[in-house]
C-alpha cells in the first residue's frame, strides 16, 4: 500500500497519538526533544493536539477559502494529566472529520496537487502523528514500531509534497536546492516485496520528479520502510556506523544533499 488507505490512516492515527501521549507522560513535560532540538514535550503535544482540532475544524467545516482558515488554535490542559485524554479527543474528533463521506468533498488543499483536500490532511496528519510520536518515543527512550505499508505511504506522501504545485512557493529554498541536470535517486523499502517499496527521484532543471520502481540510479538508499522514513524526515541518520540498518550505494553526499533540503515535517 502506497496510497493511504482511508480507514487504515484514520485507525494509524488514533493509535499513534494514543502512543505519543504514553511517550509524553513517560517523558515528563519539560523533557528536551532530541529529534526536534527547539522543541519541549509541552511543545510537541500541544502542536500535536491543536493541528489535529484545527485540521478537523477545516473539514468538517468544509472551508475551500485559505482566507477563512480557523485563526483560533484549540488550548493545551495546563495539567499534563489530562494530556492523554485531550490528545485522544482531538485524533478522534480529526479521524471522524476525515469519514468516507468527507474523502472528496471540497476542502482547502494547501498543495494545490490532484488530492482532494482531506486526503491532503489525512496524509499531513498521519505523517506529522507518526514522526512526532516518533519524537516523543525517542525523548522517553521508549521503542516505535510504524507499520511498513503506513511508512510507505508516507514516503509517497513525502515525495508528493516535495513535487507538489505550491511547494516552491511555500518552500522556496528547498525547491531551488532540490533542483538539478539529470542526478537519479533510488529509495529502497527492504521490508515490502516488488514495486510497492520502491520509489525514483531525478532532479531536473524545472524540479525534481518521482515515480514507484527501481530503475539505476546515481545513489541508491536502501532500509526497512521505517528506517528510510525516519531519514526522510531527518529523526536519524542516514550513514551513522551501527546506529543505523540504512545502506548507502552510490553518491553519499548526492543522498545526503537531499535530505539536509527537503524535511517538511514540522519541527
């Protein structure tokens, strides 16, 4: 699966943001993001909670206009034992927001691409509740296990967001760095069988462009979906020693030049 299933994203979602606040509570409050260096626990949850309630505001008030976006941001519980039950309200309140029958009703979609607008959002949020609780997991030194076929989706998400119509405008360094004369990038999902963990990269003058299989390339990336999400997003490192199931084949720094140019995960 590398296109999000609907139900399957929304359940990823309520269970991750269920993990995260475990992740939290056993980090404490004031506990330093490693993965997200700017960032507190009480920042991480708080962004969490308030896009998923200002995201599911956008759907179910099913707002086209990017002018009448909600100005109003949900208010974090000032006691953290209340922090799980505010986080699940709000996965849930965003998972019910994105039902089958909202999927491709008019909504703002802030890529301007071919995704309806909640299939935009159920994608940005299932990838911001699954690398955040990432973050969370790893300030409580606690283990995260993300499904291959929910980290696939995601770097189809990613790659999708990267060569999206808006993204030089939202962007615009990012889109200059990530341009080129022809240099070929190959990710490799280890974990999942044919094409299905398997996605192409050539930068071009006008832009970079993706499509799913293998084909040679200037350097290959190959690890578990998880793994290769993860350096995606810059929570690891691509090249570390022992610390690290991602293998490097090819240009380094080519790979390398990438990924220090395209996160867009918050953080």
């Amino acid at each position: 699966m590398t296109e999000l299933n609907a139900a399957h994203a929304r359940r990823a979602i309520v269970e991750h943001t269920r993990g995260l606040a475990e992740s939290a509570a056993a980090a404490g409050q004031d506990a330093a993001v490693p993965t997200a260096p700017k960032w507190t626990i009480t920042d991480l949850v708080q962004h969490v909670g308030q896009t998923q309630h200002w995201v599911a505001e956008i759907i179910e008030r099913r707002i086209t206009d990017p002018t009448q976006l909600p100005m109003e941001m949900a208010e974090l519980p000032a006691d953290p034992s209340e922090w799980q039950a505010w986080l699940a309200e709000s996965a849930q309140r965003v998972s019910d927001a994105c039902s089958d029958d909202a999927l491709d009703a008019p909504v703002f979609n802030p890529a301007g691409d071919a995704r309806s607008g909640t299939r935009f959002w159920i994608s940005s949020l299932l990838n911001e509740t699954v690398v955040h609780g990432f973050d969370a997991a790893n300030a409580a030194n606690r283990p995260v296990d993300i499904d291959a076929e929910i980290a696939a989706a995601l770097i189809s998400n990613h790659f999708a967001m990267l060569t999206s119509p808006n993204w030089a405008m939202q962007r615009s360094e990012s889109a200059d760095a990530i341009r080129g004369t022809g240099q070929t990038l190959q990710w490799l999902a280890t974990d999942l069988a044919d094409d299905t963990g398997a996605w192409f990269v050539e930068r071009r003058s006008d832009g970079p462009a993706w499509q799913r299989g293998t084909q040679p390339a200037d350097v290959t990336v190959s690890g578990p979906a998880q793994s290769l999400l993860l350096a995606l997003t810059r929570r690891i490192p691509l090249t570390d020693g022992d610390a690290t199931d991602i293998s490097v084949d090819g240009d380094t720094r080519l790979a390398q030049h990438w990924l220090d140019n395209t996160a867009h995960v918050s953080g």
